[in-house]
C-alpha cells in the first residue's frame, strides 16, 4: 500500500529513520548478550527486554486505532517472554507493516483517539507521534546498551545522532 497523506508521509520517514537505528542495533547484539542489562545495582532492563517493550508499546498503539483509545499498558505479550531474537525482529517488523497499512488507509487516519494528554480524542495520527518520540527515547537507551557492550557506533546511527 502507498502512503498519501503529507503527515503520514512525514511520520514513517521519520519513523522508519529512528526504527531502522534501533532495529539494526538489535541485529548486531549478539543473541548470547540479549541478556545484557545496564548495570547491576539495580533492577535494569535487558537488551532483550528493551526489545520485548517496544513491540508491547507498538502493539499498544496499534490496539489504541481499533478501540479508539490509547491504554498503556494494555500490549503486554507474555508469550514472547522466552522467544528469541530472530522471532522478537520477526514480530517488530509485522507490526511495522501493520503500522504502514494504519498510515496507508485515509479512513484509519480519520479515526479519533482518546489520549490522556488531551480532554478531547486526537487524530490518530497525531496520537502515533508519541510512538515515534518513544522510538527516538530507544535510540538513546540502545547508545548506553552499545557503550555497555563495547558496540561501535554504526554508519546510520552516526549519521543521525553524531
């Protein structure tokens, strides 16, 4: 499907950009370190959790389009709590295409969300522009994941953040 809206349009590109830094990370974490966490002093996310989290909170906002609500929350998915990598980038990237077929469909754009940052229900594309600040909060955590890890900064990542 093609995306015609202008602000659709603006929102996967900008985040697809922040996605792709986030998924290639997690490509290039070896399967052996999804266990990783960042520190140990006190109760710390995995690099596998952290994956875990963003399908559960893009999910979260795809439920959010049909129920015409946005509970967070409500995307827990115990059923990929032992599930590896290859299934965890498997499920990012099927919610990824159900995202672009939301953006795609002129009639799901025109679809209002109730949120709780306003009294009265949002487009649902403004609603989704809180998934792409969450996505650039995980392009920041997944830098102190690299650090802690000894990953070297890539070309995509460089070239976004520096």
């Amino acid at each position: 499907m093609e995306i015609t809206n202008s602000e659709a349009k603006r929102f996967w590109r900008l985040f697809t950009l922040y996605r792709g830094i986030n998924h290639e990370f997690f490509e290039l974490v070896p399967e052996e370190q999804y266990e990783t966490a960042l520190t140990t002093l006190h109760k710390s996310d995995s690099v596998q959790d952290n994956l875990r989290h963003l399908i559960e909170v893009e999910g979260c906002y795809l439920a959010a389009v049909d129920r015409g609500e946005l509970i967070f929350g409500q995307g827990k998915r115990p059923d990929l709590k032992s599930a590896v990598k290859e299934e965890l980038l498997t499920e990012l990237d099927l919610l990824d295409n159900k995202l672009c077929n939301i953006l795609s469909n002129q009639k799901m754009l025109n679809k209002r969300v109730q949120v709780r940052w306003s009294k009265t229900p949002v487009p649902v594309i403004r609603m989704l522009w809180g998934l792409n600040d969450h996505e650039v909060l995980h392009n920041g955590l997944n830098i102190a994941f690299m650090d802690v890890l000894g990953i070297a900064r890539f070309p995509k990542l460089k070239a976004t953040w520096g």
